[in-house]
C-alpha cells in the first residue's frame, strides 16, 4: 500500500509541490497503521487459522507462538515502507543503503547473540527482526527531521488528516496490484503440496523461486527507478521525458535479464548444487531450470512496465489486468497443466508463467507502447492540483 506513495510523492515532487510529500507520508503512515490495528488479529489467532486450513497441530501451535513475537515487526513496515519511498521520491536512495547497510551489521550481531549465544532460536531470531526493521525506520526518520529534507519535511501537519478515505482507496488499490501478483505464486507451492511426491516437487519449486526472488530484486530496483523518474517527470508535465525515461528503463532492465537467463541456461545442471545434494532434487530442478530462464527473462520486462503502473497512477485498473491474468487465466491453466495433464510441478510453473505473467506483460506493454504520453503528463498535473493544499508560506518553493 506504500507504493501509493510512489505515484504522489513523485508526481508531486516533479511539480515543485515540495511541502506536500511530508504531508502525503504522514497520510499514509495513518493509514496503513490502521491496516496494522485491523490485520492483528491473524497475528493474534495464528494456531486456530492454522488448524482450520488443515495444518497439524505441532505446526500450527509453534507458528502461532512465532507469530506474537512478530507483531512488532508487523507494526514496523508501516512505518518504514512510507520513510523509503520519501526518499526515493526525491533521489536520495543513498540514504536508504547507507542505513541498510549500518542496519544489516546491527541485525548480524544481535542475531549471533540472541540465537547462538543466548540460544532463544527462532524466536531470537523473530527478536533480530524486529529490532532491525525499527532501527531502520528511525533511522531513515532520524534523517527526515534532523533536517535532511528542509524542503518536503516541515513537521507534523494536522493536513495529514484530511483526505484520508481517498487516500486510503488509493493506497488499497496499489495493495491489490502487488497483491496480487505475489499471492499467485504463493498458491502455487500450495498447489504443489497436493501433487504425487509432493516433497520433492516443493523441494525444486523452492529453489527455482528462491533464484528467481534473487533476480527480482535486480528489477525491483528499475522498477522502483522507473516509477520515480517516470512520475517526476509526468509531475512537471513533461511527457516525452517519461517516455524517455522508461525505454532506457526497460532497455538495461532487459539486457541484464537476458544475461541472466543466458547464465541459467548455461548452468541448468549445476546451480542446484547450491542447495542441496539430493540427486532426485537436482534432477527434478534441471528440468525446470528453462521455465526458470523464461521467468527471469519475463521479470526483466513485467518490473519496468510495473514501474511504469506504478509512476503513472494507473494501479486501479491494471488491478484488474492482474485478477484477469492471474486467477481468471494463469491459475486454472496451472492446474490443468500441472494435475489434469500430468505435467506434475513443471505443468503447475509453466501455466502460471505463461498463463498470468506472459498475459499481463504482453497487455501491460501494448498499453504502454500504444499510450498517449502528453496527455498522461496533464491528467498528472491535474492530479497534484487536486491532492495538493496550498502551502501557507511559499518560502519553501521560494528557496528551490
């Protein structure tokens, strides 16, 4: 829901509306921990959710107790995921690695003395987590009001209060847009676990999406790049910069992805060895290692595209582009492919790539290619001036 902050900030901050993005953030912080209040109680009554989806016993009491020691971490994204895309609005992601990096130590150390040293285990571990998100989230806000942002962040503002239903429909809908797309895959290992050697087919799915996770991290940064430079630009009603924006978005993008898929081609026999040392495993991922090579290939192209959703506002109706693609397209034909036709896990991964992620790709790019960008820069502006209250004192733009 943060990345709703992505298509404001960065529309608004492109149109030199600066003191409005501090305001944006507190919305959203109202908001989604809101979402937080109204999400707790599957934290607070994982067990029985978990016996009633048909879980043992042992698993589901041990994934409730884990749960509570989560809650915190839970509360944590919503008031970290808002502080990252401030920032990244505004081009300052150096901020951000440089505070992951500083976090990434923190949460080494306290890891190694909470489940080594003190041997709480997993739930040390839990502990980790939640001490090195908050430190994060202070981190970067420590940032924000010592003064790193004097032109978007001038205090609390009771503005931050107003507008919050539209803001939070706006907030829901980019929700459901990456929702979406991350739920499917989740129902694929479910659907995994029903199959005949269920064991092994999870235990090769696994680490084909684990890779796969690995190289989407690459284009999650060009996704998140093409939504700011793509929203920046739109926001000072310059369309062809937008447009120039992500066809050199999409062009390194998909150069790095088909260098990628090249290498997992290469090595289709070998990268399994990573994990396990199981022949049965290794070979079951051989055999998948060319729907892996398309994934990554596909994921080169569907981040940008996304960046492009995301930097545009257009999250509401390509929402259901995903429904359509996802659950109405590529789940049945993975089922099809993977229980009636005996395709076993490949059938299951190979009807979702092809059904879901192929279909919303292609329908994402002909939109793209084929969209009116000029106008798209005007419905932007006229966007800031509808979600922008005047600034009291314009010294603020004054001084940019």
């Amino acid at each position: 829901m943060a990345s709703a902050l992505a298509t404001l900030c960065g529309q608004t901050f492109g149109a030199k509306r600066y003191h409005m993005l501090g305001i944006y953030m507190q919305r959203s912080w109202i908001v989604l921990f809101s979402c937080c209040i109204l999400l707790l109680p599957v934290y607070l009554y994982a067990s029985p959710i978990l016996k009633l989806i048909g879980q043992s016993d042992e698993v589901a009491e041990q994934s409730g107790a884990l749960a509570l020691w989560l809650i915190p971490l839970h509360f944590s994204y919503a008031f970290q995921f808002p502080l990252q895309r401030f920032l990244q609005c505004q081009l300052k992601n150096f901020v951000t690695l440089w505070v992951s990096l500083a976090v990434l130590v923190l949460h080494s150390v306290t890891t190694w003395i909470l489940v080594s040293v003190l041997d709480f285990g997993v739930v040390g571990a839990a502990i980790a987590l939640d001490i090195s998100c908050w430190a994060c989230g202070l981190g970067l806000f420590w940032y924000v009001v010592s003064g790193g942002c004097p032109l978007s962040w001038v205090g609390f503002s009771i503005q931050a209060f107003s507008g919050i239903w539209e803001f939070a429909k706006y907030s829901a809908a980019s929700g459901v847009l990456l929702c979406l797309e991350f739920w499917s895959y989740r129902i694929l290992i479910l659907m995994t676990g029903f199959l005949e050697e269920a064991t092994l087919a999870v235990d090769a799915l696994s680490i084909c999406t684990t890779i796969n996770v690995w190289d989407l991290m690459i284009h999650l940064a060009f996704l998140v790049g093409t939504a700011v430079r793509v929203a920046n630009e739109l926001g000072s009603g310059n369309g062809k910069a937008a447009k120039f924006a992500q066809q050199v978005s999409m062009a390194q993008s998909a150069s790095i992805g088909l260098c990628l898929c090249v290498l997992v081609i290469m090595f289709h026999h070998k990268f399994a060895h990573v994990f396990t040392s199981s022949p049965d495993v290794i070979e079951a991922v051989d055999q998948m290692s060319y729907l892996l090579a398309v994934t990554v290939l596909l994921n080169s192209v569907q981040s940008v595209l996304a960046g492009v959703v995301v930097g545009s506002g257009w999250q509401a109706w390509v929402a259901y582009i995903s429904l359509f693609s996802y659950y109405i397209f590529g789940l049945p034909l993975a089922f099809v492919m993977g229980s009636a036709l005996h395709f076993g896990v490949s059938g299951i991964w190979g009807g979702m790539i092809f059904g879901g992620t192929a279909v919303q790709t292609a329908i994402l790019a002909i939109v793209t290619i084929r969209h009116d960008w000029e106008m798209e820069a005007q419905k932007a502006m006229q966007r800031v001036n509808n979600w922008t209250t005047p600034n009291r004192d314009n010294k603020l733009e004054e001084h940019k």
